[in-house]
C-alpha cells in the first residue's frame, strides 16, 4: 500500500494538502466534509497523473 494524498477544497475553489493519517482517514474524510470542504484521496500513482494532466492544460493556453 503506498502513500495516501489527501486534498480538500472548500467553497471558494482554493485547494490545500492536507497531511494524511492512514489509520485515521475515514475520520479525517468525514471533519473535512463537515466543514463544507470538497476531500478527494489520491495514491502515489494518481497523484503524478493528475499533476501531468494539470501540466498539459497549463501548456496549451
């Protein structure tokens, strides 16, 4: 099982990291959805993904 990423955006579209407890990640989904923020988990391996596909639409405007 590899490292766990945990970002949350609230309202206003602003994303933060937020340091992931594994044994406490399903605790940590349900504060960040009670305070009206958007969690979203990635894997090491999502995470590279998502960050090549951030670069390529950043590369075509």
């Amino acid at each position: 099982m590899g490292r766990k990423y945990l970002f949350s955006e609230d309202a206003d579209g602003r994303v933060r990291e937020v340091k992931v407890d594994p044994r406490h990640l399903d605790k940590q989904l349900r504060e960040e959805r009670a305070a009206g923020r958007t969690p979203t988990v990635l894997d090491e391996d999502e995470r590279i993904l998502f960050g090549q596909l951030v670069n390529g639409l950043n590369d075509q405007r």
